[in-house]
C-alpha cells in the first residue's frame, strides 16, 4: 500500500502540467495583460460558492487588465494535488492558503509570499483583529482570512424551551438540570454528531479548553510549557465523558452524522444543537420565517472555575496566497489587487448576501439581511473566541485524539487515559514541540 502511494504521487508530479503563465513568468503581455494561475479550494455544491462567482465576476469588471486563469477542486482532492504542486515546485501564482496547519505544507516551506508588505495600518484597521494574527515565526501574513469559522455555537430552540417553561441554560448544572424534563416531554437535550470523529473536538473541544483554560494555557501547552495532561484539557474531557453519561445528547451520538443532528434540530427532535456558526447559512434556506424566529444562537453554559466567560471557538478561513516566487513583480501586484478586493469593502459585501459574515467590518444596518445572519454577525463579533485544537495541532495527532475521544463516548477510555495518550503522541511527533 505504501508503494502504490509512492508510485502516485511520483506520476501526479510528472503529470502535473507546466504553468504556460505560472511563477516563472512575470512580465505583462505587450497589451499590458497580466494572467494569473490559480488553484482553489471551491466547493460548487456549497451555497456561498455563488458569492465567491459573483466577487470574481465583480473582479474582472473592475481589472480588465489581469487575466485569471481558474482551476479549483474541494476537500481531500484539492489538499492531494496541492501537495504534488508544491512538493514538484510547480505552484500556480494565486492559491487557497489555510491559516495554521492545513497547508503548511507551503506556509512552513517558503513557498507563501508574507503579505506585510502589502498590508497597511489603515487597511488592517477595517477588519476585525482577529485576521491579523501572526501566521508565521517572525509575523508572517501569508493570507487574509475572508471570514470567521466559528465553529462553536449553542443552538436553542426557544419555541420548545418556552413550552417547557424553561430557559437557555446560562450555567452547565443548569443544563444537566433541564435534561430529565426535556427527556420526559419526549425531546432530545442536545444534537450532535460525531460519526466522523472530529466534531466532538471542533464543535465542543475546543471551546471548553478555551473556558477550563484560556488560550495563554493552551499556547503553553502546544509548546510543551503545559502538558496536555494538565487539569484544563483533563476537566474539559470530564465535561465531555460526563454529558455522555447522564443522557445529554441525543441517541446514537458517535453513529449520527452532523447533517444527520442538523436534521434533528430542524425537524423540532430537540431543545439546543451543538454546531458551526456558518451553519445559519442552511437554516436560512431550510426553516420557515417561524422556525428560524426560533432559533437562538448561544454559548456553551459557564462552567464552575473556568478562567475565560463565554467564550466560543473559532478559526480563520481560508483565504488566499501569493506564490513566494513573485515577490517584487508586477504579477505579485496584480495577486494582491485580487486578494484586496475579494477581501475588501466589494468583495465583503457580496460574499455577505450569500450568507458569510466577513472578517472586513461592513455596517451592517446598511444591507438587507434575516435574523439568524444579523445573530450570527453579532454573535462572530461579541463572543471571545479561543482557538480550535485541530488547527493548531498538527494534523496526524488528530488521528490519535478524535477516535479517542469517541472511545472515551463509548466508556472505553477514561478522560486521563484520553489526555495521557494525547501527551504522548505530541511529545513525541507534534512539530510546535520541536519534532
């Protein structure tokens, strides 16, 4: 199996094509045409595609002079064909860039152009701060984050609660309070699914290490300052393990798909869901104006002794990068001008009507927009966020986490036992512990 591996990524390299316009390039056509290679991350079955088509078509409306030659492909398929680009040193001039792990792959290699140069003070000042994190060691922009992905959010059917005279639960007792009451009226307390193992650790993970310990902490600890097998990562598990035992969730849940819990919520089964923020952008489209009047978008209920109040979880999107080979030609310009714009006041506000809340600060009583999108605006910008483990960690240690985490769902492995065998694998093998 390894050598069939190896064998396909030696033909996806020789089979890639040379870039007639790529990196190696960069003069202007005699008409002053300049052409672009792309490769991106698109998903044409996702709805917020359609923004991004617009933005584009808005783009060389306004830049007739920059050709951009298009090519795109979703999920692993993108990632595998990426990974052959780069590893052959045949990178298109404009590609879909992730911040954190998921390409580093390119962002830990040189083969990302730091954007520093091109971000100004007064730019900067019109996003929110949170897309402005150092990417890299020593401050690197490699990509602006176009959006958010909050990928906590404490969904609450309101029309359920109230007809079982009770309220969003403010505190986690509170919540385990409410489960026998909403167990007897025939509805399930919370929706969620982990069928495929890592939803557990983005949707709900996360934010609890956030709140048990703070991002300082987690920092520490994906340095090897802390160790994972500290009582903020433990106590988080605990909640987890806990939650799973006295019937919180709703049946089934390590064999339910999310669209499967998304389903549930929609279909009235239960009183709150655990989910992405962006998943406002199906509701929309989905619920009656009744069902969305609803829907009300919290936080995790506080927890006794957490260090950080009500805080979610988030990560940068991705966003878009600049092939280190450009760097001062008229080609690295004409990339920008592209990433300014979709990234920009234009571009914000397009990708906005098909449902994305921007990381540009767009004021939003100026647009026409459904309640669930202005709540899941606020919520983007008024919520802490802490960070997300799988994009901070690296990838293969996932592998180790997230089957252990549903294991420890099925009581087959005790919280300890989940973190201990964590904080071996990153001593071990994780690259942010020097491996």
């Amino acid at each position: 199996m390894k050598k069939f591996a190896i064998v396909w990524v030696i033909l996806s390299i020789m089979s890639l094509p040379v870039l007639a316009n790529g990196s190696q390039d960069t003069e202007a056509a005699e008409d002053g045409t300049i052409t672009l290679t792309t490769y991106f991350q698109i998903d044409p079955a996702n709805p917020q595609s359609e923004g991004y088509n617009e933005t584009v078509k808005a783009f060389e409306a306004a830049y007739p002079e920059i050709k951009i030659e298009y090519e795109y492909a979703s999920g692993e398929a993108f990632h595998q064909k990426f990974q052959a680009m780069a590893a052959s040193g045949q990178m298109p001039d404009l590609f879909t860039t992730y911040v954190g792990k998921r390409t580093a792959y390119i962002t830990e290699t040189g083969l990302v152009l730091d954007l520093n140069s091109y971000v100004t003070d007064n730019f900067k000042s019109s996003f929110n701060p949170a897309a402005w994190e150092p990417q890299g060691a020593n401050g690197e922009i490699f990509t602006i984050p176009p959006s958010m992905a909050v990928c906590h959010v404490f969904y609450a059917n309101t029309a359920i609660l109230d007809k079982l005279g009770l309220e969003f639960a403010e505190s986690y007792s509170e919540l385990l309070s409410q489960v026998d009451i909403i167990r007897d009226a025939g509805y399930y307390p919370v929706s969620m699914g982990n069928k495929d193992q890592w939803v557990v650790n983005s949707w709900l993970l996360s934010a609890l290490v956030d709140r048990t310990g703070g991002k300082k902490w987690f920092t520490d600890a994906k340095k090897g300052d802390a160790s994972f097998t500290d009582a903020p990562f433990v106590d988080a598990l605990k909640i987890v393990d806990e939650m799973t035992k006295k019937n919180v969730f709703s049946p089934g849940v390590n064999q339910m798909s999310n669209t499967e819990a998304d389903q549930e919520f929609y279909q009235q089964k239960s009183a709150y869901l655990i989910d992405a923020g962006w998943r406002t952008s199906a509701m929309v489209t989905t619920l009656t104006p009744e069902q969305q009047d609803a829907i009300y978008m919290g936080v995790f209920p506080a927890i006794d002794g957490e260090v950080t109040h009500g805080s979610s979880a988030a990560v940068p999107s991705e966003g878009f990068g600049i092939s280190a080979k450009l760097e001062g030609t008229a080609k690295a310009d004409a990339a920008w001008k592209f990433i300014e714009f979709f990234n920009g006041a234009e571009g914000a506000a397009i990708r906005l009507k098909y449902g994305e809340i921007p990381t540009y600060k767009l004021d939003y009583s100026q647009f026409e927009m459904s309640d669930l999108q202005k709540q899941y605006a606020e919520f983007s910008t008024t919520n802490p966020m802490g960070y997300i483990i799988d994009a901070h960690m690296d990838g293969e240690g996932m592998g180790q986490l997230n089957p252990d985490i549903q294991a420890m769902m099925f009581d087959q492995l005790s919280p300890e036992d989940v973190a201990s065998r964590y904080e071996e694998w990153v001593a071990a093998n994780d690259s942010n512990r020097g491996n």
